[in-house]
C-alpha cells in the first residue's frame, strides 16, 4: 500500500550576531509523518508526559513553543527535548529551510517583473518575504519530493504577492493553510517547537547559520539522522521562484481549514486591540477554543471586517464575546452571512465532549 505522508510547515525571521555585525535571516522547518492520526495520538501523549515530568500540566491540547516558555520560564528545552525523544518514532523526517545573502555577491534582488518592476537590498528583500516564508518552504518540499506521496500539507498562515512558487504550488490538492496553525495543528505546533529549539541552539553555541552549522545543532539528539537541511540562497534558480511578480496579494481563501471561528473585539472600555487580543490568550475560553480546532481541524483569526466577510463561509464560527459581538453577529446574519454563533460556553461544552 501507499505511504501518505503528512506535512506540517512553520517559519520564522531571525537576527543573528552581535552589533555592528548582525544579519537577518529565515528559518522554516517542515515535520513529516507517515500516519497522521498515530502521530497525533502520540503527540497528545509526549506532550503530557513531557510536562509532567517538571511538574507542569494544562487544559490546552496543542502547544506551540511561547505557551512552554511560560509554563516553565528558562527551561522550555526541557521540555522540547523529552517531548521529541518521545514523539521521534513517529516522525519521518524533519527538512530545515533557511535562507541568508551576502550583499557582496548579491547586491540586490528583482521583483515584481510584471509590474512596475523594482529592486530591493537583500535586507530589505527578507524582511519582504518574511512573512511568506511558510510557501517557498512547501515549495521545495514539493519539488523535491514527489507530491503523489504527500496527503496533506498545512501550513501556519501566511502573507505574500503572488510568485511562481505559489502558481506552482497552489495546484497541489492536499494543501491546507491554517490561522493560529501552532496553537491548534500538531504537526505545525511541532515545527514550531523545533524552529525555536534551533533558534536558542544556535545563539547558544554560536553556531553558524548554514547547511553544516544547522546539521550540527541536531547532531546530538535523538532525531539526528531524520534532519535534511536545504539552502533557500541567493542562486538564480531558487531567486526566479522566490521574488515575486507583481503586487496583488495571494488570495488563500479556499485553502483555509475549516470551520473557521472569527473572534471579534469587544472593545473593552480603556483596554487597546492588541491588550484584549494577549488577554483573550491567556484566559481559559483560549484553551477551550484551541482544543475545538484541534479537534474539528479548523483554525481562527481576529475578526477585520474590511476583509473577513468575503473570507466567511458556511460553517464557519462568530465567537461571542459579549454585547458588542452579538450585536455585530446580528447585523452579519441580517445581511446574509451564513456564520454560526458560538458562545464560550458552548464552546467548553463542545469541547469537553469530545475529551471525553
């Protein structure tokens, strides 16, 4: 029988070195798996096992690195480490993507070829493509490695204008991008884990940020001959994919896991977006919102009504919160959005249903 893996890919911009000389550069890191659900299965179990052996515990199914970094401040890889001696047996391999360039021999990059064509300097070039990392990374996966063996991709959520990786890999059918993907995907939360493994890694033993240092980090851990490590660089080859070739945003509307559950603010009185938005993380319905995802395999976004109506569908979800959210989510369905009201409540009652 067929294998059909199961791909799950998350990114991330990092500085490197000390003043005066500091660069930037990209890390994305892909997680494979054979069976998705055994791994999944496993995941919930090392997650458990792995806090519990420092005393730590939590409502909250899936995990990404920031969530351990506060339950057990300055000792996260004490938890990511055991965590990964566990769950190594169900993984298939681990492709770490980064991209760095030398100004010398790349002293600017061409984009938008086909429209109103302009150049960057490689450092603005990757802080441009930052956000869009997630995409080149499943690119080169994909050629690569042959997509008829691939049953699912997820990727955590992504920005970019169009480029000639995603005209490519916007045909593959098992392509699914997810909102919030390290708060809910196990395979995207356990790319996650690993990129800030790797990060702390090479700060800490100041290795370099290329194919051997990287390879070297992973050497002495238990997943070590599972690492492959892939340089994006600054050849014409990678760069002709990268750039992109005009200016229009990707439109990843029907690439999105679904349900999708739409937060919105309830504009609290003297409390800022971004303030409700980090209180909402920390409170209990945050957990209880995780685990549905996990469970219903969707993902959420902070409701923007200048561009989340036409991002709606059928089954998705309005989460509300209070007053301001239920007036808003009767407004939306008088005007014909077919979004289904959910309160906290419901939620932890859908939730711990499917717990037990």
């Amino acid at each position: 029988m067929r294998v059909r893996y199961a791909i799950g890919i998350d990114s991330v911009k990092i500085e490197l070195g000390s003043p005066p000389r500091v660069f930037e550069g990209l890390l994305g890191i892909a997680v494979t798996c054979k069976e998705e659900e055994s791994f999944v299965s496993l995941y919930r179990e090392c997650m458990r096992k792995s806090l519990e052996a420092k005393g730590l515990k939590t409502n909250r199914i899936v995990l990404k690195a920031y969530d351990i970094s506060r339950l057990a401040p300055e000792h996260e890889d004490e938890v990511i480490i055991p965590f990964f001696d566990c769950l190594t047996k169900e993984i298939e391999r681990i492709d770490i993507y980064y991209t760095r360039y030398n100004p010398k021999k790349l002293p600017s990059v061409s984009i938008f070829g086909r429209d109103r064509p302009t150049t960057k300097n490689p450092v603005e070039f990757v802080r441009m493509i930052a956000n869009a990392y997630p995409h080149y990374c499943g690119y080169w996966y994909l050629n690569k490695y042959s997509s008829k063996e691939v049953s699912k991709m997820y990727l955590d959520h992504f920005e970019s204008c169009h480029t000639p990786a995603w005209d490519s890999m916007s045909q593959f059918k098992g392509l699914c991008v997810v909102y919030k993907g390290s708060n809910c995907n196990c395979l995207i939360s356990s790319a996650d884990l690993l990129i800030r493994l790797t990060t702390t890694e090479v700060k800490k033993r100041n290795e370099d940020f290329n194919v051997e240092g990287l390879k070297k980090i992973h050497s002495d851990f238990s997943w070590a001959k599972k690492v492959i490590v892939h340089e994006l660089g600054g050849s014409t080859q990678i760069l002709k994919f990268m750039a992109p070739i005009n200016r229009r945003q990707i439109d990843l509307t029907p690439y999105i896991a679904r349900p999708l559950v739409f937060v919105p603010t309830e504009s609290l009185a003297g409390v800022p977006t971004k303030e409700e938005r980090d209180l909402f993380e920390n409170l209990p319905v945050f957990d209880d919102l995780s685990n549905f995802l996990f469970f219903n395999k969707g993902s959420f976004k902070y409701f923007r009504p200048s561009e989340d109506v036409r991002m709606s569908g059928e089954g998705d979800y309005f989460l509300l919160l209070g007053p301001n959210s239920e007036k808003l989510y009767r407004y939306l369905k008088k005007c014909g959005l077919k979004l289904k009201g959910i309160t906290p409540e419901r939620l932890r009652e859908k939730t711990r249903k499917s717990i037990n």
